[in-house]
C-alpha cells in the first residue's frame, strides 16, 4: 500500500461518517446482461464515480459497497483493470434492497455521533455539497433524505379514475439519505414490508419525522440505456 492509499485509509477510519453504496441492480430495465452499475460510463464503471463523489466529499466517509455475491470478483478484476484503489469494505447484498442495506448496516459499530448515508449505486453524479448537506443536515436534525420538485403536472389513480395533485407539494426522493445511526438501525429491526419503497419510508413507520434537503435534476439515477448518454452529457456540461 502507498503512501496516499494509507493516509486515505487512516482518515477514514477516524471518520465518524460512513456511506453504504447499494448496487445490487440486475440491468433488466437497462436491456443489457450486465448490471448497471457496472456499465461504462465516461469509460469507467458507474460504480467508480459513486464512490468518488463520497470519496472526495469534505464528509470522507468510510465506505461499504454492497454487492450480490455473485459478482465481488468481477468487481475486483474492474478495479485492477481501471486502477481504482479507493479504500472500501465489500459486503454481500440481500435478497432485497431492505436485506442489503440491512447487511450494511451490521458492519457498523454502534456509536451516538455515527451518521450513514445510504446512496443507490448507480447515482454517479451527486455533488460533494449534497453529500456533505445531507451529513450536516442529518446530525442537526436526526435524519436528511434529498429530493427534488416535480417539475411536471402529476396525477394520482383512484377510484378507476384519476385525479390533480398539487405540484409544488410533491417531491421526488432521490439519494443519499442519511441518517444518525441509532434512528436507522432501529428502523431496520422491523421485519421486511413489500411496502417499504426506501429508507425513508423505513424509517417514517417506526414515527420519526422525516426532513428533506434540497437535491439536484443532475442527480439522475441510471435505469434506461438512455441515461447513460445523458449522463455524459451532463458530466461534460454541466446542468
């Protein structure tokens, strides 16, 4: 290990705040056979620009990738292919989203004044000023969950019909959302629920209140081939 790799490593294991990265996406939506995360994006993998942007956030988290067993030594031979040497623990994924970022958070220990941010892995562009937000945010106030306005009309099915919401009273979460450490990992003692779209809806039901921070329409996630381009596009121009 080099010098830079172990000054890396000793700041963040002096770090207080950790990042769990879920990337157990199948790529079925993306119509390819290879998961998204693992997609070139700007000639690396999407993964990679995940982790750096909590890598090089002000926060300096440490940070846990979580992963389907099945493809830790594909991700390995990428790292050695593409040089990436950011230090990060590697853990199984789940048979769920909930049984993954579960399986991250038992690899943290129990401490008041730890925070953990959980980010969808194939999120490559959120900014250092959210991440560092949503940690600032999350210590003041219990929790911070990043989300956007609805930029579009939106209507709601019911009843065989539909009917108008009121735009500007509609949000649309994205990540990271971080949490103080006690208040997530209770939350997660709850058994799973179909109904459980995200770690703020975990959360909520256990009657925590939840906050928002604002985030950004560049913090797209990748799910359609076309995000990938568009991606770029905004990697190279900005918003």
């Amino acid at each position: 290990m080099n010098r830079s790799n172990l000054q890396s490593l000793t700041s963040n294991l002096l770090s207080k705040n950790y990042a769990i990265i879920v990337a157990g996406g199948s790529g079925i939506r993306m119509l390819s056979a290879v998961p998204k995360q693992f997609l070139l994006l700007n000639g690396r993998p999407v993964l990679m620009h995940t982790i750096e942007a909590f890598h090089h956030s002000e926060s300096k988290p440490q940070i846990i990738v979580v992963l389907h067993p099945d493809f830790h030594a594909y991700w390995e031979e990428l790292c050695k292919i593409h040089d990436f040497n950011i230090v990060h623990q590697l853990v199984n994924g789940g048979e769920t989203r909930f049984h993954s970022v579960k399986n991250g958070l038992d690899q943290i220990p129990d401490a008041a004044d730890v925070l953990i941010a959980v980010q969808d892995a194939v999120r490559p562009l959120t900014s250092g000023l959210i991440i560092d937000e949503s940690y600032k945010h999350a210590a003041a106030h219990g929790n911070a969950v990043t989300a956007v306005k609805s930029r579009d009309s939106v209507r709601q099915a019911a009843n065989g019909g539909t009917k108008s919401l009121m735009r500007d009273e509609i949000w649309l979460i994205q990540t990271p959302q971080t949490f103080q450490s006690a208040q997530i990992k209770k939350a997660y003692q709850q058994p799973f629920s179909a109904k459980f779209t995200d770690d703020a809806s975990i959360v909520e039901q256990t009657g925590d209140t939840i906050h928002l921070i604002e985030g950004s329409y560049r913090n797209i996630k990748i799910t359609f081939p076309e995000d990938i381009a568009i991606a770029e596009m905004l990697m190279v121009h900005g918003s």
